[in-house]
C-alpha cells in the first residue's frame, strides 16, 4: 500500500487537533492518580479510577467501545477482525515527592514544556497513543484489523492491572507501549524486587537507634531519609554537633533526636543519576561515632544504599545484550523490632531471576541482613529482525531521519506482560531522564510528533 497519502492525512489531522492534544494531557496530569486506599470499584485507590474514567470518556467521545475492568484497567477499541494489536499505557504515577518548583499536578504549558507529575511517564505519552488512534479512524485508514487501547492503573506499583485484565481479556498478537524510548526498546532487564529485614539491633550504648526510614517506591531513589535517636541524660547539643554531612539535619524532640538526610530522587533503572538518601544518612550516623555498637550493621545499610551495581549483595554482573545489573535501595522501613530493606534489581536480559535470588541468599549467609521477601519479573528480549521492529522503525526514521538502532533499558514496561510487545517512545534522542523526578516534564513539540508516529505505525501495523 502506498502510504504517501495517507501520513498526509494523518499529518493534517494531528496538526488541526493539537491543541486538544495538549489540553487533554494537561486535564489528565491534573488528575493526582497516585496509588491510594482501595474503594469499591477502586482497588488502587479513587484518583486512579478517576483517570480510568476520564480515558474512558475522551475514547467514547471519539466513537471507540471502551470496557471497564473492575477499576483495575480499561480498554477502548476501534477496528473490526480477529487480529488485534495493543496499544498499553498506563494512568497511574509516582508520588510527587519533594522539591517541584510548579504544582506537580498542575499540568502548566510553560516555555514550550508540559510539566507535572505522568507529563512523560506515562500521562502525555497515553494521550498520544490514543490521539494517533483518533487519527486512524477520523482519517479512513482502511485497516482489517481491531486496535484496541489497554490503559492500567498499577504500573507503578506491581503491574496487578494488567495481570488482572489479562485473565479476563485476551492477549493481543502483538502492539507496544508508550512508555520507554525511541527508536524502540527491544530488550528490558528482568526486574527482581528483593526484601531483605533484620533485628533492630540494641546495644549498651548510651544513645540507642530506634527507628529508621526512607522512600516510598522501589522503583525511585529515596530523596529523604530520617532517623530517630534516644538516650536518657544526653546533652543532644553536643550530640548535634557529631552529626554533619551533605544535607544532613538534625532536629531536637521531647524524647530525643531526629536525624534528616536529603538526596536527589531518579528512576531505580538509573540509580547513579540519584542521590540515595539512605547513603548520606547511615554515612552521617557512622563518621558521628555515637552508635559504635551500630557501626557493622550500619555500615550494611550504608554498603546496600551507595553500592548500585549489586557488587555487595553478590549480584555483581552484565551481558553483552543489555549490559550492567543495577540495584536500588528504594525503601528502608522499621518498626519497633525490625527494619526492612527493599530494593528494585534490574538484571541482564539472559540471566534468570532464580539464579539472582541465589546468589543474593549465598552473600547474605554472614550479614545480619536476610532474604524475606521476593518477587520477579522476567525480562523481554524481542530480535532486532521481527516484523514489528522493523515497521516500528520504519516510521520513526521516516520521520525523524534518525538511523540510531534500537535500545535496550532497565526500566519495566507493559511490554513483558505481552506476547510480543516492545517499548516504543516516548524519549526522542538526547532528552534527559526527567521521569520521576521533581519538575517532571515533556515537550509540547515531542507530544505532538509521537502522535504522528503513532499514528503513522498503527496504519501500518492495522492494516494486514
């Protein structure tokens, strides 16, 4: 088919509804879809069910059938056929976290950016996918296939949305997600998220460590952390003056002494952009000197926090597909007799999560740290050569002129819940990994040029 004609067509409408595009993705950012308490109908909180339905109504106004399931996920479909491909986005965010100089969910359009908090991951992203769908069926494309739209609501926090919606709605043939980088992501490391816990210990130190936490997400570098010291008849002025480090505080309360450290956060896929808060608050407690008692189980945690390549839970390791493992110390909480550690490990495409655990249970045999808790999810490894690939990549050098090969990546995409999927857009080239991060952000200009390659690879793909 030539295609000369119709990417015209479709070039047009982009251009005549850009507007809307960008309006849509701010009303959407506005929407502070971050996990929360389980309502009925709501099983990751209201504000995701809020974004579910408002991708629902933004579908049905463009005539697409769309299905609700359970609060989980949705799905809008156009197209007629037993051939179905998938278009997987997701509406859920990470917290907004600290440090944003605009209103994380304000969705502002300032200086050619859309900023807030889903802006690229995966808000913006998600309204271009579905705007190149409305392009598709607005124009004429004469596909013989369906496209059907799958929108989840726990991407974030475990990917329970599309488990729960793949039990329930079949799997497309093929498709990809908006949610990683251009030209395409053809392999993504395996995700292993391992919890370690050990005794809070207690010592015959006159200052005792009672608490200690950080983060909220394995999948993000910990911006903050605190700790809580107590001791009776401690002079805490004095005992405040040991503490010092790179943005460390400290705070006097009626019982004691709070121990503040500040970081930066990053993607856990990138754990050597971020600062990890854990590091500056456990090195800040060591060079203080007033838990010597604490020194070797502190200097644990300090190991864990500032070591992301794995080297010091015995995981230390790489291929020659998708390079180097990374570790992230991304939540450290405690109770009165405990303290849990959890981390986001990104593994080689060739290596098996079993082998992982193993090796992490051998390194941890002497350390008062153990393996408690375990969860896996495999890698994705499509060949350079398949079809999809390769019309994936025909669009965007068409349209961009960029000859770059394909990528692969530590992050987790809706891909590795496919059959074959992989990760298409939304970073172009050279953009800077904002995801997650405070003051998140997209460029209008980008939001509207992924919606004509979108557009362009779905007439390709749906048309058999």
């Amino acid at each position: 088919m030539d295609y000369k004609d119709i990417d015209a067509k479709l070039d047009a409408w982009i251009s005549d509804h850009a507007d809307e595009i960008i309006r849509e993705a701010q009303q959407l950012i506005q929407i502070p879809s971050v996990g929360g308490a389980e309502e009925p109908g709501a099983p990751f909180g209201r504000e995701t069910r809020n974004a579910l339905d408002r991708v629902a109504q933004l579908s049905e106004r463009y005539g697409l059938s769309t299905k609700m399931l359970d609060g989980y996920a949705m799905h809008a479909e156009m197209g007629v056929g037993d051939y179905l491909i998938g278009v997987l986005a997701h509406a859920d965010v990470v917290p907004a976290g600290e440090d944003w100089t605009y209103p994380p969910f304000g969705g502002v359009v300032e200086n050619g950016k859309l900023i807030g908090r889903g802006a690229l991951d995966d808000k913006g992203p998600l309204i271009a996918g579905l705007f190149g769908m409305f392009a598709v069926k607005e124009t004429g494309v004469p596909i013989n296939t369906r496209i059907r739209a799958i929108v989840g609501a726990d991407e974030e926090s475990g990917f329970k949305c599309v488990e729960h919606y793949f039990k329930n709605e079949e799997m497309p043939d093929t498709g990809f997600t908006p949610d990683g980088a251009f030209p395409a992501i053809y392999a993504e490391k395996g995700i292993a998220t391992p919890v370690l816990v050990s005794a809070l210990p207690k010592t015959d130190d006159p200052i005792q460590l009672v608490s200690i936490n950080a983060g909220a997400r394995t999948n993000m570098v910990p911006a903050r952390a605190a700790a809580k010291l107590v001791g009776t008849g401690t002079n805490w002025d004095e005992a405040s003056s040991k503490i010092i480090g790179e943005n460390i505080s400290t705070e006097k309360v009626d019982d004691g002494l709070i121990v503040r450290a500040v970081g930066v956060s990053a993607h856990a896929s990138y754990p050597q952009e971020g600062v990890n808060a854990v590091a500056l608050l456990t090195s800040a407690l060591l060079k203080s000197q007033l838990l010597p008692g604490l020194a070797g189980w502190l200097g644990s945690l300090y190991d864990f926090a500032s070591d992301n390549s794995g080297a010091l839970i015995g995981i230390l390791g790489s291929d020659e597909v998708s390079g180097h493992l990374t570790s992230n110390l991304g939540v450290l909480a405690s109770d009165e007799k405990s303290v849990t550690a959890s981390f986001s490990v990104r593994y080689p495409v060739t290596w098996k999560g079993d082998d992982v655990k193993s090796r992490i249970e051998k390194a941890l045999e002497k350390d008062a740290f153990s393996l408690k808790g375990w969860k896996d999810s495999p890698p994705l490894y499509v060949p350079i050569d398949d079809p999809l690939l390769e019309t994936l990549l025909a669009v965007y050098r068409s349209e961009t002129g960029d000859m770059n090969p394909p990528k692969t990546m530590g992050g987790g995409t809706y891909a590795r819940s496919m059959k074959k999927a992989v990760a298409f857009g939304p970073n172009f080239p050279g953009f800077p990994d904002v995801a997650h991060k405070a003051d998140e952000f997209w460029y209008v200009d980008d939001l509207i040029k992924s919606a004509r390659i979108y557009a362009k690879a779905l007439a390709r793909l749906a048309v058999r």
